[in-house]
C-alpha cells in the first residue's frame, strides 16, 4: 500500500487496513455476539376504522419515553414523507398511541410506522397501505340497473 504521508510504499499502514477490513467485513453475527441485546419493542399497527389515523401499540421496556414516527411512501419516483413524530411513554411495559395520516390521503400509499427507544437504540417496524377510512357501505356498491 502507497502512504501518501511518507511517499512510499508501507507494509505496516497495510497490516493495519487489512485487520479493518477483516474486522469490517465479518459477518454482522460474529460482531452482534459481543454486544449486549437491547430490550425487545414489539408493534402491532393497524387502521382506525372511520377515521384518516393508524393505531399503534405494543410492548417495550417499562420507563422507556419511545418515539413513534410514521412514515408515507407514495411512489418510487418521490422521496419518503415523515408524516408524523411523537413521543409515548410506557405504562407498565406496555404503550399505545393513534397517529393521524394526514396528509397521506392517497389510496395504496405505503405508511411505514417505526417505533424506536432512543435509550437503546431498539427499534421495531410495520407497514401498511392506505385505504378508505370505512368498510364499504350500501351506498358505496355499484347498482345493479348500471352493471353490465
């Protein structure tokens, strides 16, 4: 290896890089063996059924203040919104939360919610797609004079 330092060629700058690299480049489970397990965050999401919201809850260490953000992804051609962010606490080891979805409107859209405890660093993720904010009503079926 060239040391732009020294201008010339180094054998030790090279044992050094190739011990980063090893160490870099090792499997993510070797390196995930000497750290410690961060607490477990658990997340069920779903709609809120006649609403524009999205239920979160689940499980967490008690004590814990966990921020809760929601995401939206439209389409591949533009970026991920954050639509919004939150602070819950537990209770008991347990939390839950309503966030709202506006302004993701648009049917199919992908929301992603991302529970995160930023005391460790634990996270846990769900998605789901926007949809009406109501189950499907009388009203809403096509009459049968106008079916083909």
């Amino acid at each position: 290896m060239y040391d732009a330092a020294t201008m010339h060629i180094s054998s030790r700058s090279t044992a050094a890089l190739l011990a980063v690299t090893a160490a870099l480049c090792a499997p993510a489970a070797a390196r995930a063996a000497d750290a410690p397990a961060a607490p477990l965050i658990t997340l069920t999401a779903a709609r809120a059924v006649g609403t524009e919201a999205v239920t979160v809850s689940g499980t967490a260490p008690t004590g814990s203040t966990l921020d809760v953000s929601l995401y939206v992804r439209y389409s591949r051609d533009i970026p991920t919104v954050l639509v919004s962010r939150s602070a819950v606490a537990t209770k008991d080891g347990r939390y839950q939360a309503t966030l709202r979805t506006a302004p993701a409107y648009f049917r199919d859209a992908i929301l992603t919610v991302v529970v995160r405890d930023p005391a460790t660093g634990s996270d846990a993720r769900a998605t789901l797609n926007v949809a009406a904010p109501n189950v499907p009503a009388p009203p809403d079926e096509t009459p049968a004079s106008v079916q083909h």
